[in-house]
C-alpha cells in the first residue's frame, strides 16, 4: 500500500472513474471533476476494509456544475 493517504468514494454517479482516490487534507470535502461539473464528497465518522486497506468514507451530497 501506498504511503499517500487515501479515501473511498460512495455514491455519486456510477461512472466515475475511481472509487479509491488520494486526498490531500484529511477530513476536507473532496471535489471529483466529471463531465462538465464537479461531484462532491463529504467525510463520514466511517471505515472500510479496502484492497488498499482500511480507509475513512468519504460520501456523495451535491454536483456542481462548471461556467460556461
């Protein structure tokens, strides 16, 4: 397992690309740029046993849209 910390995304659109992604300040909103717009996560009181091991769960609440 990597050194970086990580998170696991749940909800949101199924497509997104990674379910498992690296956060840069632990705890902060997450913000996951797809098509055209911005799907947004929180961080929940939660674990879970991933393949990368146990991470903090961080879940979906909102989609912003991007100008223009």
């Amino acid at each position: 397992m990597s050194d970086k910390a990580k998170a696991l995304l749940e909800g949101g659109p199924d497509d997104l690309p990674d379910r498992i992604v690296p956060i840069t300040v632990s705890g902060a909103d997450l913000k996951i740029e797809l098509r055209n717009g911005y799907e947004h996560f929180r961080r929940t009181d939660r674990l879970s046993d991933t393949p990368e091991g146990r991470l903090p769960v961080y879940e979906w609440w909102e989609r912003t849209e991007m100008p223009g």
